[in-house]
C-alpha cells in the first residue's frame, strides 16, 4: 500500500515515516530530505531551494517535482509513502501524471491533526544533528550531553526554519497551499484524518492498523 502523509509544520509526518520505514520497510520520499541533502552538497538545485525554505515558503514546482520523480523511479516495486509532496493541486496533478506514467498508484492519504498551539510547541523546541538529522526536542527529547548528538556525536542546532519568526509563515502558508488538496483527496475517497496530538507510538499503532 502506497501512502501520502500530510499535516502542518510539526505534525509528525517525519517522526510516522520513520517508524513505517523502520517497521514495515517502507520507502520513504521525503522532499525536506531531498532538498536537505541538495543544499549540505550544495548543488545548484539546493542553493536555489535554500533561499524558499529559510523563508519558510514553497519551494517552486519546477525544483521539486523533478526530484521526486527520479526518486518515484528508484523505488524498484517497494512500497512508498510520500512526505512533503504535493504540497499545492499543480503539485497533485504533476503527481497523478508521474504515477500513472510509472504504473504506481498511491492507495491512502493521511492527514494529521494537530492544534496550532502544539505545532508551535513542537517546532520552537525542535533541535537537529547537523549530520545524523536525528531529531531532539528541548523540553521533550534533549540530547544526553546538551548540543551533541546522542547518535553521532555530531552539532545539534535549530533549523532556520524552525525560528520563531519563520514559523508562523510555515503554518499560514500551509493553511492556504496545502490544507486544499485534503478535498482533492477526500472527493476520490482516499483521504483519512488521524489524531496527531498524541504519542508518537499511539498515532503509529492507528497508522499501521489502517494499513491492514
């Protein structure tokens, strides 16, 4: 079964991903990851996503959908779950072309649902390993030695775009870009709204149910 995650800034797209890779060998494509790893090699293409993201806006179409067909052809016939993409209708029907010309499909879209004061919680505390990526919280989740990563032994910092002053542009462009395709999805009957306002294994353990 092939999957769509949605949800705001913060909602617990990624945390989700990873335990479907972890635990159901999923696949996951993450357009974030991408243009992560694009901007630390400093690729053209990361260069000119960079100046989008730390403004907390949409990285342009041309940029990201060319990204995640490539990564739509690596799949080799393993189940997938897009995280990040699409994020606007333009985005959702370049996607519909992509499936349909690499015979994929996707099975289910999950959105979930968190309140706009959590998210804000979530994002302001969220620290990353500048190498690794694993992610720690300052309130929920510190790392053992405070700004070293417990994994690696690598800097954990905040993201740009986890900056107060960039959040509230992250969730508001959200709200009028992403928020609609739930009706593009929900009208051909695949969308399903999940409660992200709980632990981690609680919203995993719904997830996983619903693949069955």
């Amino acid at each position: 079964m092939n999957l769509i995650l949605f949800g705001a800034p913060g909602a617990g797209k990624g945390t989700q991903s990873s335990l479907l890779v972890e635990r159901n060998k999923y696949v996951q494509i993450s357009t974030g990851d991408l243009f992560r790893a694009a901007i630390k090699n400093q690729t053209d293409l990361g260069k000119k996503a960079q100046v989008f993201m730390d403004l907390g806006g949409l990285v342009p179409d041309d940029i990201v959908v060319g990204m995640v067909e490539e990564a739509l052809k690596a799949l080799a016939g393993k189940a997938f779950i897009l995280d990040g993409f699409p994020r606007t209708l333009a985005q959702a029907n370049a996607l519909d072309g992509m499936l349909e010309k690499n015979k994929l499909s996707v099975d289910q879209v999950i959105s979930l649902e968190v309140p706009r004061q959590v998210l804000l919680e979530r994002l302001t505390g969220r620290r990353v390993c500048k190498n690794c990526g694993t992610v720690y919280h300052v309130a929920s989740k510190p790392p053992q030695s405070e700004g070293v990563c417990d994994a690696c032994g690598g800097p954990v910092v905040q993201r740009n775009d986890d900056k107060a002053e960039v959040i509230g542009n992250r969730l508001n462009t959200y709200d009028q870009t992403t928020a609609p395709l739930k009706d593009y999805y929900r009208s051909q009957g695949k969308l399903v709204d999940m409660d992200g306002d709980r632990d981690a294994e609680a919203v995993y353990e719904e997830l996983n149910r619903n693949l069955r």
